[in-house]
C-alpha cells in the first residue's frame, strides 16, 4: 500500500543559466529506503536541499508529509528531517555524548533520556558506550566518526533522513561494513524513510529498495534494483551499468584489449 511521504511535482532549480534540477517528479513511501544515483553535478545535492529547506525550488511543488513545504515552518521541518553528509560536523571540543545530545537538549529532553537516548545510539551504530561517549571526535576514526554522524541525526527520531554521500571519503572495506550496517538500522526502526545520495553504483543498488538515477539535473530511471540492472530504461542507465561489467571482466581477466 503506497503511503506517499516526500513528493516533487514538476520541480526544478536554476541558478541563473545553469539548470541544476530539471523537472523532477517523483514520490516517496513512509518507511522507504531510496537512493538517489548520479555524477557529480548532477544535482543530488540541491535535491536533498530542496527536501529540508535550504536551498528553494525555482518552480514546482514539494510536498512533504502532505504539507507543502512552502506551508511548513522551517525550524519545525528541519526538526523532523536528520540530515548525515560527508564533512560530519560533529563538534570537536565536545564529547561524542554531547554531540549526540545537541538536537535533544535544544529541543528541552530531560537529562535521564538524554542519557538513555545517547546509550541507545552508540549501541544502535554499534560504538560501546563505555568506551566512546566521552572521547572527542579527533579520538575516533573517520569510520567510527560516521557512526556518530548516524546517531546523532537519528537522535530526536526524526521520520526522515538524507545522507549525501556519507561514505564518500571512507576506505572500501570500512565503506561495505557501513553500508550493512546501515541497512541494517533501516530494518530495525520501523517507518523511517532514508533518501540517501552517492555517485557509487554498488552503493545505491545495495542500499536502495529503490534507485532514482539521476543525470544532469533529470530522473533516468527511478526502479527496484532488479529492475535498473535487468530493464535500464535509457542509454544513460545503460552505459552507467557498463561501467560494473566493465569491473567483472577486469577481475575475471577477459576484457577485450
Ligand atoms: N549555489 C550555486 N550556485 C550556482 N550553481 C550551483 C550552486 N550550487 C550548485 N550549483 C550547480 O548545480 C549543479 C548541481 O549541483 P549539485 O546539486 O551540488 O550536484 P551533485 O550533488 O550531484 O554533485 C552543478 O552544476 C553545480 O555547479
Ligand atoms: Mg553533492
């Protein structure tokens, strides 16, 4: 049964000539985990953007929980989206406890479930609490730093989270580790919705119960993965494919050159 949460309906941004989003439609379900697939440039970024607040739409509608966003109150939405990019941000002369708990204390949480909350992230994104909540971020790999990132945006258990491009900077194997886990944490909190943006193909067809291709500021293809990698709609998605197999022959040893 389709529950639509975040919807664009005809939405596009220009800056000045450049159009960065062109034309997007497209509808979300509560409790979906997306990923939304493209180059850089493509405007994945000014997508999530458009999704809480900060960057707005030069035309089309946005409509998020059936409210328009332009009918939302800014502060009350971002309250209700987290939001996990690459440069973290976690505050480095605070604990990692602390920087979980900005959002909470902000919103007035009395200290007892502040503490509870903070214990029960670092379990959730499975960093020991004994061992990590009062350390500072320089204490912590760029790995673990992300986990931090994942628990503080789940920490006043928003419905909604973007991602963009959380695992950009990260090595391979810390990277795969992430990802499962992360998939894992979907499964786990019933009915929130995850939209989560990379240019790494294995990433959004792992990750997504849908893919939303995305090319010069246009939706390609917006598929279950089975259906992007066995039914590619354009030549973009076509050729974005090719690039794995291209992968599978280098490590099989039979490309053709
Ligand atoms: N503030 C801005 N002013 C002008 N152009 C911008 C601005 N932000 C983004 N763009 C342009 O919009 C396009 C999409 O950018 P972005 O959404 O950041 O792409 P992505 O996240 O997919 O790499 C790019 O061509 C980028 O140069
Ligand atoms: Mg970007």
């Amino acid at each position: 049964m389709s529950n639509p949460i975040i919807q664009f309906n005809h939405v596009s941004k220009k800056y000045s000539q450049n159009t960065a989003v062109d034309d997007l439609s497209f509808s979300i379900d509560k409790g979906e985990f997306v990923t939304v697939l493209g180059s850089s440039g493509c405007g994945k970024t000014t997508t999530l953007k458009m999704i809480n607040g900060l960057i707005q739409p030069t035309s089309g509608t946005i409509t998020i929980a059936g409210k328009r966003l332009s009918d939302w109150d800014l502060v009350d939405l971002r309250r209700h989206i987290g939001y996990v990019v690459q440069q973290i941000g976690l505050f480095p002369h605070m604990t990692i406890a602390d920087n979980i708990a900005v959002v909470p204390k902000m919103l007035g949480w009395e200290q007892d479930k502040i503490d509870q909350r903070i214990q029960e992230l670092l379990e959730l994104v499975q960093l020991n609490p004994a061992q990590f909540a009062n350390r500072y971020p320089g204490q912590l790999s760029g790995g673990q730093q992300q986990r931090v990132g994942v628990a503080r945006a789940l920490a006043a258990n928003p419905p909604y989270i973007l991602f963009d491009e959380p695992f950009g900077a990260l090595d391979a194997l810390t990277r795969i580790q992430l990802q499962k886990e992360l998939k894992r944490i979907h499964a786990a909190l019933a009915d929130k919705t995850f939209l989560f943006v990379t240019h790494d193909i294995n990433e959004a067809l792992f990750l997504g119960q849908r893919v939303m291709v995305m090319n010069q500021g246009r939706l390609e293809q917006f598929d279950v993965p089975a259906q992007i990698v066995h039914q590619p709609k354009t030549q973009f998605v076509k050729e974005l494919l090719g690039t794995v197999r291209q992968n599978h022959q280098l490590w099989e040893g039979d490309q053709d050159d």
